[in-house]
C-alpha cells in the first residue's frame, strides 16, 4: 500500500476583488495543473481551516499541489505570511491577483469599507479596512496578474489599465486572459511560476517602493500614467499639511492621484517616521519607526519627506509646490522643536508606548 507524503506542498495562492472571475481563474489553474482546488468559500473561515486544508493535503497520496483561493478580506500580507513560514509545510509558488479591468479603477477609488477578521491570537472580532487599501496590497504583492475582460475595453483604456498594473506591481508577470472561465488553461494561466522559481525566490516589489529606490522598470511604458518620486528633508508642518490633503491633493487639483506612499516626518513628531499610505480618497499616516530605538547599526527609513506618487495627468510642478509649502519655512527651521511642539496638529494621536 502506497505511504502518504508529508513533505512540503506546492500552493499556488489566488486572490482578487471580483468573485467569479477570481474563482473561475482559480478553478482553471487548478485544472490545468491537475491540483486540488480550495475554494474562497473556506478559506474565508479563517487562517485555521486553510492550514487543515493543505496538512491533509500533505498527507494525501499523488497530490502534486494546491490552489488556494481567497475572499478579499484576507489580507494579503498575512496569506504570504501563512505560506511561506518555516512550519508551513508549503512552498508557495505562484501569487496570483485576478483583476477584471472594467471595475478595477472604480475599486480602486472605492470608499467602501469591509469587515476584516482578526487572526485567532488575536481573539475574536473584526478590524475594518478600506476595499481599494486591500486590493491594492494584493496587486502589490502578486507575482503573477490575470488581467480579464480586458479585450471588451477600448485599446486606450486597456493600455491605461495595464500601465498602472506595471507601475502598481513593476516585476509581477502580467497575462491578459481573454475568457475567464476557459476550462484548460488555454490563456497562459496552467504554469504559474517563472522559470520554476518560488515565491521567495523572486519576491515582488511596490511600484512605490521601486520609485524610491530608483529602481523603477515599468514593463508598459504609457503616457496616460505618471510616477513621481518627492524628497525633502524639512518635516511637515502639520496644520498646512492637514489643509494640503483636505483641500489639494487628493481632490485632483493637482492631477488624479491613485497610489501615494512612503515616508514622513511632522515638526510636532520630530522623532517619529511616519508610513504615508494613500489608495484613491483613502489616506492614513501611522508611526513606523522611532529614532530613540534605532541600533547602532540601523539606518534612519528617512530623515523628511520620501514619498511615492503614482497616477494620472498629474501636475508635478504644482504637486511639488504644494507639498513644499507644507514644509517648514526657514523661520520655522530655526525656531526649533519648542516652537514646533505649539503647531496646530489635527492627525490622530500616535500611541508611542508599544515598540
């Protein structure tokens, strides 16, 4: 009698904002390269019920892998997270982001906000999350995109659409799929995976990670979408930045602003790194690293301003304009901390007791 296998399973993980067509994807990759297929439906019970899914996999007998479907409230960081863990038992291969084209801008400026639930450790209850902040972790994060229903849209809409895909996720491998629910695999979709590397092997990189870094290789050069790199070593003054971003920035006076990110710093917080994160009309600055903890050997994330801005038409002299006049003024500079501590400051408190 053939012994079960317990060794490392391949997944392939497939995520997405729109159910059909990510579950249609997801059913076909499966087929084609004759794994099991786990649909959204449990994975959606929690962390838990994917990791008894895949350990009776595991001991299953001629299962060669296991594609793994997720609702959208699954965040992204915590299925890689999952899969790529040491005691896993899974090789994660192949990260796949089903975008149907013809609702992924409106997504992306969706001020709809979902239930998120919280991981068991965490106990029980639920975390609320931006719809456009989820998907756009999931496109950040993917190694491969199905683009689908794209050839129902004009030439110049489907260009634009790709455009920002390559600026969102710059080295995620993009597949346009003419019918999702093909049964064989015939667009591309039955070989996830480059050149047999895993995940790990070659993870992904933000778009505005690789601005920053001055690594920015966007697979479809367009026009019709824009990246920005912004540095400025003054911190923000706060109540001119409060003002900036309620009255200019994301209002599209300076161009459509889709994706933002990276990081700041606010005179009121001198020694706090903010994460700037901003998705369509959602924007959050949250505390990300502190001064007074860095090792002797850490480096500071940033020493002002290093932002991201990823988008349409967008107006970059006016976007700089604004943006240094957010900054402190020569006066201001030289006041010093004391002063700045008595700046009008709307942003939500930061807790600074956990670090």
């Amino acid at each position: 009698m053939p012994e079960s296998n317990d060794a490392d399973i391949d997944v392939i993980a497939v995520t997405g904002a729109c159910a059909q067509e990510r579950g249609s994807c997801a059913r076909d990759i499966a087929e084609a390269r004759g794994f099991v297929f786990v649909p959204a439906e449990q994975t959606g019970q929690g962390l838990e019920a994917v990791d008894r899914a895949v350990n009776l996999m595991r001991k299953a007998i001629h299962v060669p892998g296991v594609v793994v479907e997720y609702p959208l409230e699954a965040p992204v960081m915590e299925i890689v997270g999952s899969l790529t863990a040491p005691e896993a038992g899974t090789t994660l291969i192949d990260l796949v982001c089903v975008l149907d084209v013809g609702c992924m801008l409106a997504d992306l400026d969706s001020e709809e906000f979902i239930r998120v639930p919280l991981t068991s450790d965490a106990g029980d209850g639920c975390v609320i999350a931006s719809k456009a902040e989820l998907l756009v972790a999931q496109i950040e994060f993917a190694s491969t995109i199905a683009v689908v229903n794209g050839r129902s849209l004009q030439p110049k809409v489907l260009e634009r659409a790709t455009s920002l895909l390559s600026h969102l996720a710059p080295s995620a491998e993009q597949r346009l799929v003419a019918n999702p629910c093909s049964r064989h695999g015939r667009d591309g979709l039955e070989v996830p995976g480059r050149a047999g590397r895993t995940y790990a092997q070659r993870p992904p990189d933000a778009g505005w990670v690789a601005i920053l870094n001055q690594e920015f290789p966007p697979q479809r050069q367009s026009c019709m979408v824009e990246a920005i790199r912004y540095e400025q070593y003054r911190p923000f003054h706060p109540g001119r930045l409060h003002h900036a971003l309620q009255a200019c920035l994301f209002q599209g006076h300076c161009g459509h602003i889709l994706r933002s990110a990276g990081f700041a710093r606010l005179a009121t917080r001198p020694h706090i790194t903010a994460q700037w994160d901003q998705v369509g009309r959602i924007f959050t600055l949250s505390p990300l690293a502190f001064d007074d903890s860095l090792g002797a050997e850490d480096e500071l994330l940033a020493f002002g301003q290093d932002l991201a801005f990823i988008g349409t038409g967008l107006d970059e002299l006016r976007l700089r304009q604004v943006l240094d006049g957010a900054a402190l003024s020569d006066a201001e500079l030289e006041a010093g901390p004391m002063e700045w501590a008595g700046f009008p400051d709307e942003f939500p408190a930061w807790s600074t007791t956990a670090r």
